[in-house]
C-alpha cells in the first residue's frame, strides 16, 4: 500500500525536475574574452573581473570539446573570438549549468604560444578569460592512446 503512494509521488518529482532542468539547457551560453599577457592562461573568473577589460587579442581561434575525456567527447566546434575579443559557446548539454561536465579549451592564433586547459563547466556568472602570450607556438595536443590502437589495428588490417 505505501508502495503505490510512493510511486506516484516520485512520478511527480521526476516530472518536476526535468521541467526545471529543460530550460534551463537552452540558456546555458560559454562567453569569454581573449586578452594579452605575461604567459598563456585559461581560467573562469567572476562576469566583472578586470582582467577581462586587459588589451584583447581579437581573431582568435577558440575550440571547445564537451566532456573531452569521455568515451564520446562532443566538439563543440571552433569559433573566431571577435576584434574585441569576445566569444560565445552554447552549451546544448541536458542539466548544463546544474550538473557537472568538464570542457577543453585550445585557444590559437599566429604569433601567440597556444592558451589550453581542462576545466569543469561553470554555473552562470562566470566568464571565461583566455590569457594569450606572445612566443612561438609548442602546443602539442595530448595523446589518446585507445585511438591511437585503433589507429594501428586499422593499418594491420590494410596490409
């Protein structure tokens, strides 16, 4: 008896929750700004940070990946920061902005070192600051070994 009453009370939280959460996806947006300075940096700070105002760097190639380190990472695709510097990500992710997933961040541009991070998705609030110094670029990108086996396997199978 206490079962069937339980039941549709869960139901109805369910229902709740994902009513709350829904919305909640599609105005989830990443938005920073590209900046010069000393050295190469990606970190979130507070939407009124004063460093996001420091001498930009326009023309950026920004690239963010979803959950990079998932069996199934999402490439959210690269986008040019503007010639102020700005740019903008939606983030389509079901619970975006309440649950927990982690991005990758390769900023590049020609005559700059590349700025890269791995870090967990902000709530709202926060902007991304991308910090991009002056020098050569050595940028290598990690290795996935799992693809990189499949990779081999592929060529064996060829021969």
């Amino acid at each position: 008896m206490t079962r069937l009453r339980l039941e549709p009370a869960l139901a109805a939280l369910t229902l709740i929750a994902t009513a709350l959460l829904l919305p909640a996806c599609s105005a989830c947006r990443l938005q920073g700004v590209t900046v010069e300075g000393a050295a190469p940096a990606v970190l979130f700070v507070d939407a009124d940070d004063p460093r996001l105002k420091g001498p930009v760097v326009g023309e950026t190639a920004v690239t963010v990946t979803l959950d990079p380190k998932e069996m199934h990472p999402r490439n959210l695709g690269t986008r040019p920061a503007d010639d102020q510097g700005r740019f903008s990500f939606p983030i389509d992710a079901g619970g975006a902005g309440f649950l927990e997933y982690e991005i990758q961040v390769v900023a590049r541009k020609a005559g700059y070192q590349t700025a890269a991070a791995f870090l967990p998705l902000p709530g709202s609030g926060q902007r991304l600051l991308i910090i991009m110094a002056i020098g050569r670029d050595t940028y290598q990108a990690e290795t996935d070994i799992l693809q990189e086996t499949i990779d081999i396997g592929r060529r064996l199978e060829r021969q």
